[in-house]
C-alpha cells in the first residue's frame, strides 16, 4: 500500500532496553541494566550498580549474580511479565493507546509502556547509543502529566511532537526537563 504511514509506523525496531530501578524515597531512576535482542536470543547485563545499591537497590530475584550475562531463547518472565496477555479483551485498546497495532512486537510494548508494575520499581526505555543523531524520534512515558491538566478536547496522545525545555527555577527538581506542545502548552516532563 502506498498510504502514509504515521510517524509511529515508520520507527525502526527497537533491540535495546534500559532497565531502570526507581528510588521512590528520591523519585530518581538509576540505570542497572540492559535487555538486548540478538540472533534470536534475549540477553540481560547489569551496568553498573554502585550508584542504584548505594539506594537501596539489591540484584533481582531472576538474576541474582550481577557479575553475569544471562541469555535465553525466550524473554525473561522478569520482563514478560510486563506485557498484555495476547488473551486480554482490552489488549487492542491498550496498544492502541501506546500507537500500536497487532501484530506488536514485545520490545515496542515495553519501551512505550515502560513495562511498569504497581508490584516493583523496574521501569524499561530504549536505550540509544552515546553519539545517536535522534533521526528516530526516542518513544518514553511522559512522566508528570497529572501537574498539567489537559483539555478534554486535546488529550496527549501516542507520537505527538513534543519539545524539551530547561527549567532550572524547578523548586523541585532544577534539572527537570519538561516537555512543551509545539504551541507552547506544557504537558509533562522527561522521565529522569
């Protein structure tokens, strides 16, 4: 078909993910981890976790040696765990709402839900390489949308063009980054 495709359609899959622990006491995300896609097979490392467990963090139950490269066939239940069950009725509306359609592929749906459960503090986001252009646009959660009330008639939707902006007068966090609608409305913040 000779259709345009949205933005969302034409974004190049996705084989790295960033696994994030969040210090709830700090609202802080530390890298510990990376999820990779290769030749088939799944494969999870930590990075360094001096900075996480100086906060409390401590290895995950699935992968309790942090020296070690784990690598499967299939994904780690640690992370599929995360994903809508293909057997959900409410699945087409919840990819919908990430700008995805059946099929979808897992690494998609982690890295724009974030994979979050309400049972940990594990978060999941592409991770790009130092260097990266950006050509691709970077697909995150947009985090504190419930400080900018958005008007029923423009909800923020999947694949918006958003701009970052500084804000170092934040009382909260001088290195907040929030995010602004091409017409200048704020919507949120970059996820730290």
């Amino acid at each position: 078909s000779d259709a345009p495709r949205s933005p969302i359609e034409r974004f190049a899959i996705i084989d790295t993910l960033q696994v994030l622990w969040i210090d709830e006491k700090l609202r802080e995300r530390h890298p510990v981890g990376t999820l990779r896609r290769e030749n088939g097979r799944f494969v999870f490392t930590y990075g360094d976790l001096v900075d996480a467990t100086a906060h409390g963090f401590s290895p995950l139950p699935e992968f309790r040696d942090a020296s070690r490269e784990y690598v499967s066939t299939r994904l780690f239940a640690t992370f599929a765990e995360r994903l809508p069950s293909i057997r959900r009725s409410d699945r087409g509306r919840i990819l919908s709402e990430l700008g995805l359609d059946e099929p979808a592929d897992d690494f998609e749906i982690l890295a724009r839900s974030g994979g979050t459960l309400a049972t940990d503090r594990l978060e999941l986001a592409e991770r790009r390489v130092p260097g990266d252009t950006f050509e691709r646009p970077l697909i995150f959660q947009v985090r504190g949308t419930q400080f900018h009330q958005q008007p029923v008639d423009r909800p923020l939707v999947a694949g918006e063009d958003l701009r970052p902006e500084q804000d170092p007068t934040n009382a909260f966090d001088s290195h907040a980054c929030p995010l602004v609608r091409m017409d200048g409305t704020r919507v949120g913040f970059v996820p730290k």
